[in-house]
C-alpha cells in the first residue's frame, strides 16, 4: 500500500511538472505547485507513509509548513529593517532593537518544529519524525544542487 501511495504522488509531481512545463506563462505560483509536488513525494518517500498516516500527517505538516512561512517573511521584513535601519543612520539603542526583532525572527523556525512535534507524534513514531527532519534537510540539498546545476549550465551557454 506504501509503494501506491508513493507512486501516486511522484506521477502527481510528475503531472504538476508536466503541466506547468507546458504553459507559456510559467509563473511563481507553478513553479511553487510544482515544488510543492516534489516535497511531498520526496518526504512521504523518505518517512515510508502508509496511506493512514499520511492522511493524518500532511494536513498537520501544511499547518507548519503555513507557520514556517509567514516566520521567513518576517524575518526577511527584520532583515530589511535592519539594513535601512544602517544606512539611516539610527542610533545604536534603535539598531538594537532591530537586531532583536531579527534574532527573535531567525529562533521561529526552531519554536514552530518544536510546537508541531507533539502533534506529529500523535501520528507518527519518532523514527519516522526523524526521517522528517532528515528528509527535509535532504530536499532542500537536492533543490540547491539543482538550482546550481541549472545555473552553472546557463552560464556555459553564455
């Protein structure tokens, strides 16, 4: 049952992949679909989800991964802040509390992983939440070598 739901979501990728290869006007949010396919196929792949538990799971994890989102624009917004704050010349009091805003900004991540991680175990075994993790941290490796492997192919081009 594990290896259905796993193919069902890679040709899902697959599908959003293709669909959106398709269209002329590729923008942002294709472009988020379709990484968003490829994650959740990487992830259910690399925990080994039963179809129950990933019915159970991924609506949790879209609830964090919503959490984890709105923490990276704020801290982008604190990041921004900080930089105007310098070349506007604010005093060191002010600058501080800008540089406080963005540290408390840089700590959500780790606060949002560590609120949902009882929620995951009311699913999950702590294996497979570690596979999570793990998984993650491998998704986002592998997108990094492809942005890299994209644009080193782009510059030979040139």
């Amino acid at each position: 049952m594990r290896k259905i739901t796993t193919i069902f979501l890679v040709l899902a990728a697959l599908f959003l992949s293709l669909s959106a290869a398709g269209q002329n006007n590729r923008g942002p949010k294709d472009w988020q679909d379709r990484m968003k396919a490829e994650k959740i196929a990487f992830l259910t792949d690399a925990m080994d989800l039963t179809s129950a538990e990933a019915e159970r799971f991924w609506p949790v994890y879209n609830r964090a991964e919503a959490e984890k989102r709105e923490a990276f624009e704020r801290s982008l917004r604190a990041i921004r802040d900080l930089d105007e704050g310098i070349k506007a010349g604010k005093d060191d009091k002010e600058i501080g509390v800008l540089l406080e805003k963005f540290l408390n900004s840089q700590n959500a991540n780790a606060a949002i992983d560590a609120k949902y991680l009882s929620e995951y175990r009311k699913i999950l075994s702590n294996k497979k939440i570690t596979q999570l993790f793990l998984g993650e941290e491998n998704f986002r490796r592998q997108q990094i070598h492809r942005l890299n492997r994209n644009d080193n192919n782009r510059n030979d081009k040139k």
